[in-house]
C-alpha cells in the first residue's frame, strides 16, 4: 500500500455517482500558483436549481430558476471570499462564519466552533470548509469537516488538516463517500490529488468525471504565487 500515492482528480470522482459538494486547494506542479477547486452536485430539483455567480471577487450559489426555490437556507450562499491574504471556500454560509471570526482575530478552527453539520436529517451533511493563506511567494492550508458523531445528530465531530504546500500536490475533501439513503458521510482524511499547471486541464478533466445526472456547477481559481493576481474558470450546468 502507498501511502503517499496521488490519484488524478478525475481518478478520485469518476463512476461514483454522487460525492455531493467537493474542495480542492494545493500547489501546481511548475510551484507558481495556488490552485482552488469547488464544485456542488444535486439529486433533488431543489437542490439542482443552482448556478455559481461572480460578485466582487466572490463566488455565490444563486437559484437559476427563482420562481422554483423551495428552501434556500442550505442551498444559497457565498462558497468562496478573500479576506487580506486569504482565499476561504466552503460548502455553505460558515463561509461567512469563517471570514467573520478571521477578521476578528480568531484561528480558521476556532471560527467554525459555533457551527456544526447541516440539519438534514437523516443525511446529516457534513459542513466542509478550506482556507489558504498566502505569505512570503508560498502558502499554507487548511481543511476541516464537521460531521455527525451518530446516526442521530446528537453531537459534532470537530476535524481539522493542516498542510504546507507541496509542488503538483493537492487535497481533496467531499462531504460524501457515495449515493445512499442516508447518504453516508466523508470517511478519513482528504485525499491525495496531482494539481496540474494547466487550469484548463483541471476544470476539464474535473467536470467531465463528475456524474452528469448530479453535476450542477465547478468554478477553479488559480492564483499566482508572485503577484497575488489569478485566473479563473466557472462551469454551470444550468447555463
């Protein structure tokens, strides 16, 4: 077994038909940029009624049809937000937890410890979030999961990865293992993926593993290590 071994990122998704909303963050291989992946899938006419949107430097998930909205509350929010020197991106609104208790001075862990899992039970959606933050030409992340401790949502399973950055290497964390009912929860720690220098490489080979049934929307970010500046792509299927 090895341990160390890193998958491609459509060898991580492909043929599983729903691993829910995905995070990627890690270094490309040429070492120049910080790479962030985000996408969100859906089995539910509610929960497909969505498109990622740009606003000021953030990415939102915004209904594509208004007049189809059932429940926005775990639907509608701002997945990624920049604040200063740091690039967070999560899997719902402790986006904006996490950017509140940042800018007040508290860590990325201690942000989130006023959240817990979603309220969907009997799924119990675990909350996945990211944050990288950029110092000195480099950068460090960080990836935490809160999930249920039980099938009953009786407590909060608290779980934070801490890593430096590694050329071509990046992690990857989803809120499921695969489809179900209940959907069972991510197991273990992020998994091992190749960051590509090419944007277009990882978008492409990302959306087209991704289950066409349940793919809703994918935006990736790369950011230059030198001067901050960065390019990005966003794929909705609702277009």
């Amino acid at each position: 077994m090895n341990i160390y071994e890193i998958k491609n990122i459509d060898e991580a998704v492909r043929g599983n038909s729903y691993v829910g909303r995905g995070i990627v963050i890690g270094k490309t291989a040429d070492a120049k940029r910080l790479a962030v992946a985000y996408f969100i899938m859906g089995r539910s006419a509610n929960s497909r009624n969505r498109v990622f949107t740009k606003r000021d430097g953030a990415i939102f998930t915004e209904p594509f049809d208004a007049s189809k909205v059932e429940d926005p509350s775990l639907i509608i929010y701002a997945a990624l937000r920049t604040l200063d020197n740091k690039l967070i991106v999560t899997n719902g609104d402790q986006t904006d937890t996490i950017y509140d208790g940042v800018s007040r001075g508290l860590s990325f862990a201690d942000s989130l410890k006023c959240r817990e899992f979603e309220p969907d039970a009997p799924n119990l959606t675990p909350r996945i979030s990211g944050m990288a933050t950029l110092e000195d030409g480099d950068f460090t992340y960080e990836m935490s999961i809160l999930k249920s401790a039980d099938a009953e949502g009786t407590a909060c399973n608290r779980y934070t990865f801490s890593y430096p950055s590694l050329a071509g290497l990046g992690h990857f964390i989803h809120t499921y293992v695969c489809d179900g009912n209940p959907i069972p929860t991510f197991q273990g720690e992020p998994e091992r993926v190749a960051i590509p220098d090419s944007i277009d490489e990882l978008a492409g080979s990302l959306w087209d593993a991704l289950d066409s049934d349940n793919k809703i929307s994918l935006y990736v970010r790369y950011v230059s290590l030198t001067d901050g500046s960065f390019e990005d792509r966003l794929i909705n299927k609702n277009a």
